[in-house]
C-alpha cells in the first residue's frame, strides 16, 4: 500500500485525497476518479463511524421501538 499512496501518476492526478479524522487524525484516502472542470469533487469530511447512524436507521427507518433495539444489542446483531 506504500507504493500506492506514493505513486507520482496517482498524485498528479489527484486520486491521493487526505482528510482529518476526529480519531486517527490525518488519512489518506481514493480520490474521486471522475474529474470533470465545471464540477469539482472535494472530500468535504470522513466517512460516518461504524454504528454512528445505528439509532436513526433503527428507530425513524425501520420504525422498531426501544425493546427490540435492546434485544438486538444483546444479540451482538448490531454494529459499533
């Protein structure tokens, strides 16, 4: 992966993209392989945390109530 990150042709094309994460700090990431002059595509922030949408996802889209988030919680079915 250290050849990748350091490619010079990767570079020049703007394929290398980096971001500050609130835990690990500064990442190095795939850039957007689509450029297009009028309609540039910055990364604008990381990506959401493993879990993060956990509760939005369960309660207001999948409409399950405060019982059956616990019982999947103490099933280890959830993620983060």
């Amino acid at each position: 992966m250290d050849h990748v990150w350091t490619d010079p042709q990767l570079i020049a094309r703007d394929m290398i993209v980096s971001y500050q994460d609130p835990r690990y700090g500064e990442v190095a990431s795939i850039g957007n392989p689509i450029h297009l002059e009028d309609s540039p595509v910055t990364v604008r922030r990381p990506p959401p945390e493993l879990g993060s949408d956990n509760e939005y996802v369960l309660t207001e889209l999948l409409g399950y109530g405060a019982e059956t988030i616990a019982d999947l919680g103490e099933a280890e079915a959830l993620w983060g």
